[in-house]
C-alpha cells in the first residue's frame, strides 16, 4: 500500500491503548493473528493488551532487574523477545507471557539491542 498525503489524511484513531501510568512507551509489537498487543516502558514493564473491540490490558509483567527497552513477537504463542534495558546486560530475553519466565538469553551484544 502506498501511503499517500491523502491515505494519511484518511487515517482515524481506532483503540487506545493505556496503562504506561505516565512513563513513556519503548516499543509496541502485534501479535502474528492480530488478537494482542505488546508494549514496554520505562518503568520496566511489559503490558499485554487485548486488541479486540475491548483493548483491555490482560496482564503486566515486569523486568525490574534487566528492564525492557524493546519487546517483540516470536513465531510460538504466548512468547515474545525482549531487549535489556540496562547499560550492563545487554542481552535478548526469550521471554514466555504463560507463566512469566525467561526460556533462553541471547547474549553477547556490547551495546543495547535497537532493532
């Protein structure tokens, strides 16, 4: 699709997504089936959303040792992959929404996880 000075004219707000309790929002990810909405802010949380009509917030998780600056989906349900947020860690976290625990890290970085 190509977005146009018209198309972007065109968009309207749709849902709205709160909770981040004033702190600022890193990242926000889409679920591969679109039924969920993943974000992470500056208070160490990730916040998963309901992206039906509702847009409630199912759940909130936080990283309160390592942080969250990036947060995505992977492939398997219920898990996403998350960037530190320290200046010391700088790991990639395979992190399971299920049961709230890291199933892998990915280290090696020397510098934070942007992309």
């Amino acid at each position: 699709m190509n977005y146009s000075d018209g198309v972007c004219r065109a968009l309207r707000q749709a849902r709205v997504f709160s909770d981040s309790e004033g702190h600022n929002v890193t990242s926000i990810d889409i679920s591969p089936d679109g039924s969920q909405v993943v974000s992470s802010s500056e208070d160490e949380a990730l916040r998963l959303y309901d992206s039906t009509d509702s847009a409630t917030i199912i759940k909130t998780l936080y990283a309160k040792k390592y942080g969250v600056s990036l947060v995505r989906f992977t492939h398997a349900p219920g898990t996403v992959v998350c960037a530190s947020r320290n200046q010391w860690d700088n790991c990639l976290r395979y992190w399971s929404l299920h049961d709230n625990r890291y199933l892998r890290y990915f280290k090696g970085h020397r510098a934070e996880v942007v992309g």
